[in-house]
C-alpha cells in the first residue's frame, strides 16, 4: 500500500533543500574571495613593501579571521587543503619579515652606539693615567734643581775616534715646567754649565716611552747658548741622556733635586762624603751603603 505523504511536508523538504543548494553557495563564494584576497593581500606586501609591523597586525590578522568563518567548509573539504596551506604559509612569512626587520634594527642601530661605548670607557682610564703622569712631572721639575755633570768631545769624537773629557759639574734650576699643546712643554730654567750662567725660557718636546718622559730637542736654538738636540730622560729622581751641538757632543746625567736639600748635599760633599759600594772591601773615610740611606 502506498503511504500517502503530507505536502506539506514534501514542501518542508524542498525549502530544507534550497537552503542547503543556497548554503553551499554561499560557502563556495566565500572560499573564492577568501583565496583571493590572500593573494590580494601577498602580492600588495611584495609590490608595496609595507612596514613590517602593519603587516604583521592587519594582513596576517585579517587573512586569519577570513579563514577561521568558515570552519565548516574546512571540515567538509569544501576548502582544499592548499588553500590553508598558502594561508599559514602567508603567516609564517609575514613573521620571518617581522624577525629579520628586528634584526635589521637592532644591528643597524642599536649596535653602532653599543660599539663605541666601550672604547670611550676604555680610553677613559688611559687618558687619566696619563694626566697623572703629567702632573707627577710637572711636580717633579718646577722648583727643581737638575744637578750633575756633562762630558763632551769634538768632531772626531763623534765618529769613535776621540775620547771624552773629564766630568764637569753642570747645574740647572728650573723655576716652572708647563705643558702645552700635544707633547709641547715650556720650561723656564736657569741653566749654569762652565763659564755660562743665564735664565732663558725653552720649549720643548716631551715624548713618553713606556711610561718615561723623555725631553727631546732636534737642533733647537737656545737664546745666548747656541743650537742643540738632545734626548734627556728622567726617571725616579734622576736624569741622563745624551747631546749634541755644532761638530760637538756629549752626555750628560745627575739627579732632581728640590732647592732646599740642595744646600744639605753640598755641604756632604765638601766633608768628604763618599759611599763604598756594596760587598767591596772598606776603605777610609768610604761611608756604607746601609749607612748612607740614612744620611
């Protein structure tokens, strides 16, 4: 017997029928647009060269959300697998631009200032250790008295083939060491040597060497002593180096001495004053070298 159907219920069916025709439809339209607005949005990145950050927030975020409407069509096949694929694919290179652009700030700003710092900090300590070695010299010179003797020998004696004379005794006072521009000093000294006695201002060149002063003239004129080069260093108290004038030269060395002790030491002398030199046999009048650290 053949089952009479309600029509109404045949037309329920048909409507229930459309509405899926006009479902899928809708859906198929809306995988279509999605696809291609992906490639839209690709080739717009590629041509344009957005900022990194823009495309990160607004293209990824936006591709994402189209993709995630449609769940359904994912599930049904109705969206093919490839399609996803170039949608995350998009996503992952729009992170890879993010990270590089980071980089690209961080090595092309932030690195140049980073790497100059430590040379400044570094150079920082050098420079006051160097200042500070000018001081202690400047300290050591002003008011100081340059005390010794000097040798000298003619032409011949240049080239090897004439001895030296006896010591002499040479004095200099020096009234103010000052330094100038770069390695420039001025000093103005009192320079006592044979039958000459004069006070004359002298700028000189002072070169360091490991930490040691060395006073250096190339064929400076003195006002009323003549033209001379030199290279005197001055280390711990002391003073020696050589000179050189018109067919002449010598060396020459003693100690730095402060004015007021000066008078002391003059007076050891003349009472005989004489120092044995250690694990040498004693001799009269010859002081200890224990001893005469005291004196």
């Amino acid at each position: 017997m053949r089952r009479y159907r309600n029509p109404l219920h045949l037309l329920g069916n048909g409507l229930r029928a459309e509405r899926s025709r006009l479902w899928v439809a809708d859906g198929e339209y809306a995988r279509n647009r999605t696809i291609a607005g992906i490639r839209k949005r690709s080739l717009a990145v590629v041509r344009r060269g957005r900022n990194a950050s823009a495309v990160n927030e607004g293209d990824s975020a936006a591709t994402m959300r189209c993709v995630s409407r449609f769940p359904a069509f994912v599930n049904r096949g109705s969206l093919e697998n490839s399609d996803i694929d170039r949608a995350m694919a998009m996503k992952s290179g729009i992170s890879v631009l993010l990270v590089l652009a980071s980089l690209v700030l961080w090595t092309g700003v932030a690195q140049p200032g980073a790497s100059n710092a430590p040379p400044e900090a570094a150079s920082k300590p050098a420079m006051s250790e160097q200042l500070q070695r000018e001081a202690k010299l400047a300290a050591l010179l002003s008011g100081a008295v340059l005390r010794g003797n000097f040798q000298m020998t003619n032409a011949e004696g240049l080239e090897g083939k004439a001895p030296m004379t006896k010591p002499i005794v040479e004095r200099y006072e020096i009234a103010s060491a000052t330094k100038l521009a770069g390695d420039m000093w001025s000093i103005m000294a009192r320079i006592q040597y044979a039958d000459r006695d004069v006070n004359v201002p002298v700028t000189v060149r002072i070169k360091w060497a490991a930490g040691t002063p060395v006073i250096t003239l190339d064929k400076m004129q003195i006002p009323l002593i003549g033209q001379y080069s030199a290279r005197v260093i001055i280390d711990d108290g002391f003073y020696a180096g050589t000179w050189r004038g018109h067919a002449y030269g010598g060396v020459l060395s003693g100690q730095i001495l402060k004015k007021d002790d000066v008078e002391r030491i003059e007076k050891m002398e003349a009472g005989g004053w004489n120092m044995r030199m250690p694990g040498s046999a004693p001799k009269a009048g010859d002081t200890p070298a224990e001893e005469s650290k005291g004196e």
